[in-house]
C-alpha cells in the first residue's frame, strides 16, 4: 500500500486550482475553511460546499489543515470553555462529512515565522529564510521587547544593530510584516497584540502551556473517539522559542511527552520533517522511529542550516534531513496500517514561471510539483527494494 499522495489548497482563491492539483499526480486535497473567524464553529454546510467542490473535481478532501485552536484555549483565558466546545462541535461537523483526520498547532500567538519570503537562490528560484540576525532586528529595534538582548548571541545583538542602522524604514516595515503574518488568508497580528501576548506568555512558561495542551486535548478526546478523529499536532516551525514565547513541540522529548501525557489513540502527530530538521537539535529519522505508531500525516520537505542556525528551505532530497531515511521509516509505518497515511510536499521553491505570479509563500505550484515527484519517487524505490514481489 503506497502512502496517498495530498496536497495543500487553500480554497477557490487559491492561485493554484485543484485542476493543476491534479496535473500534479496528488488524488488528495489538504484545505481548511481559512475564513472562518479563529474560534467560531465550523458551519456544516460549509464543510459540505467545500467538500463538494473538491470531489467534483474528481479529488478527495483527506486532511483538515487547520483548525486553529484560539489563543484563550492556548492561555486559557477568557472564554475559554466557550471556544473549546466550538471545537468540539466543529469536530463534530467534519465529521458528519467524513473528513476524519485533522491538523493543528499550539504554537503562541505566531503561526510558522521566517524574516525572508523570497531568498534568491544560486539557480534564480526563491525560497523561504529564517535569519537570527532579522529576527533580533524586528524583536529588539520594531517591537523593542523588553530585556530581548538576553534572548540572542551577542554576536547577534551586533549584527542586528548594524543592520537596523542600514535598513531604511521600507525594510523594516517590511520585515515586520514577514513576521506578523500567519497563515494565508487569516490575516496579520499587530505590534500592540504581539507584545500584550508576550506577556500573558511570560506568566504561563513551558509547564504551563503544557498543561495547557493537555487541558484541550482530554476535553475533545471523547468527541473524537465518537466520531472517529485522529488529531495531528504539527511541531513547531521553528523549533525553538521565538521573541520569549514558550514552544512545546519541538523535539523528541515534546512529541512523546504530547502522546503520553494524554495516551489516546486519537491523539497523534503531523510529523514534519523540516519544521524538526531546522533544529540542530534534532534528528527526525530518529524522532519519527520514536513516535510513528501516533503519525497521521505527515509534511515532507528539507532545509540547509548554516553554522549561527540560519536556515533555508532547500530542495526536497537535498538539504540536512535524511529524506532517504525518513521515507524509508514512514513507508515502513504505513504497511502497517490499514489505511495510508497522506503526506503533502510541504513548500516549494517559487521557480520557472512561478517567478512572475504572485502566489502564497511557499506554495507556488512548480516548485511543489517537483518535490512530490521526487518524493514519489523515492517512495517507488524503497517500496520496490523493501516489499519486492
């Protein structure tokens, strides 16, 4: 049984339409109801209308990606009860429409962060960058976060000052716009919300947001076991606290700590690969052998880290994960299953005629195409050496 090969759709005003998703080779669509307001429920009719474009397409909608967890559930906070049975119940609407694996995070406030959207690559693509040096220019000269210099290399605080000296006000506007938007579709969060959020974080800590965690997913565990949901939690992206907000999904110790601290088959794991290979710290073959029985989807891409932990989103076979070894274990899991496991190519470089089209960072069409050929055929070849007739 070979893995089911998806792909991320942001939804009608996606610039890449679900008939190039099929040119592309993947049979199933990755989409969310991104307008939807964070912590409203899920309307059923909705969920159907989307479900019903995509299998009109001949496609079949296999993961849920997102349904983002509002920050009161996150802080507990507020009406934090209220927000938590709107997501049971919008669980319970997806799946009344058989949609039945879905994704999120916890990560504050922020969703992934990086501080360059287009790096220019030696073959002329662009690809996604994650400097420290930027992020302490945004953290310590736009949003002046107080005591921040602590958090940074002091080569890094000289760097950063340099640079904020040369930058015009256009960059750093610039920069503090990369930084602030989340997922496309949903918006930006502004300085004034970023920096009252630190706070309440600061009170929380990495304890306390754990605990946190654990509080949403026992209160939706029964709901998903009624309804026959498998929850993906996507680790943190990237893998390490960012502008003194706690991150508790970002290595081994995190992920085993999630499926053991609620132990329920219904509680699993996004595993993706270059959210964890960003991390020095980490090494996903391993990871992925340690928590594969709770991976239900899996995001597969590569990044080349440099000495200071700058990072760039590099080709799929070709960066510091071992992609060999990765789709080697996750082929592996999936025999065991009784269903495949989806995995999407997740990014791509904005390359070839993509270059001229504005598209949503990171998901340009060309670049994802080549990277779910070439993990296509990588699965081929070990599934032909593994499991040969």
């Amino acid at each position: 049984m070979s893995l089911l090969q998806s792909w991320r759709w942001y939804g009608p005003q996606d610039p890449v339409s679900l008939q190039d998703i099929k040119q592309a080779g993947a049979t199933g669509v990755v989409s969310a109801l991104h307008h939807v307001p964070h912590g409203a429920v899920w309307p059923l009719e909705e969920i159907q209308d989307r479900k019903r474009i995509i299998e009109e397409s001949g496609l079949q909608w296999v993961v849920v990606e997102s349904v983002p967890v509002h920050e009161a559930i996150k802080t507990r906070t507020g009406n934090y009860e209220m927000y938590l049975e709107n997501y049971r119940q919008s669980l319970r609407n997806l799946a009344a429409c058989g949609l039945t694996t879905v994704c999120y995070n916890f990560m504050p406030v922020l969703d992934w962060t990086r501080t360059n959207l287009a790096l220019e690559l030696q073959n002329g693509a662009k690809a996604l960058y994650f400097d420290w040096a930027d992020l302490a220019v945004f953290d310590l000269y736009i949003l002046k976060r107080e005591g921040a210099e602590k958090d940074y290399a002091e080569s890094i605080v000289q760097l950063a000052e340099e640079r904020s000296k040369t930058y015009s006000q256009e960059q750093h506007d610039h920069l503090s716009e990369i930084i602030r938007m989340g997922v496309p579709m949903e918006g930006f969060i502004t300085l004034e919300q970023l920096t009252q959020s630190i706070e309440i974080y600061k009170n929380i800590g990495h304890a306390g947001l754990r605990e946190n965690l654990a509080t949403f997913l026992e209160s939706i565990m029964d709901v998903c076991e009624e309804a026959g949901i498998k929850m993906t939690i996507h680790p943190d992206d990237p893998p390490f606290p960012i502008l003194g907000l706690p991150r508790i999904a970002s290595n081994r110790e995190d992920l085993e700590f999630i499926i053991q601290r609620v132990d329920r088959e219904a509680n699993g794991i996004c595993f993706c690969t270059g959210s964890l290979g960003a991390g020095a710290h980490n090494n996903p073959v391993e990871i992925l052998k340690a928590v594969g029985h709770r991976v239900y989807f899996a995001h597969l891409r590569n990044v080349l880290k440099d000495e200071n932990g700058n990072f760039y989103e590099s080709d799929h076979l070709a960066g510091d994960v071992d992609m060999y070894g990765v789709m080697k274990e996750l082929v592996a899991i999936n025999q065991k299953r009784e269903q495949p496991i989806p995995f999407r190519p997740d990014h791509g470089h904005q390359m070839l005629d993509d270059l001229h089209k504005v598209t949503n960072p990171g998901y340009s069409a060309i670049g994802r195409l080549r990277g779910l050929a070439e993990l296509r055929g990588l699965e081929l070849g070990i599934s032909r050496s593994l499991f040969a007739d």
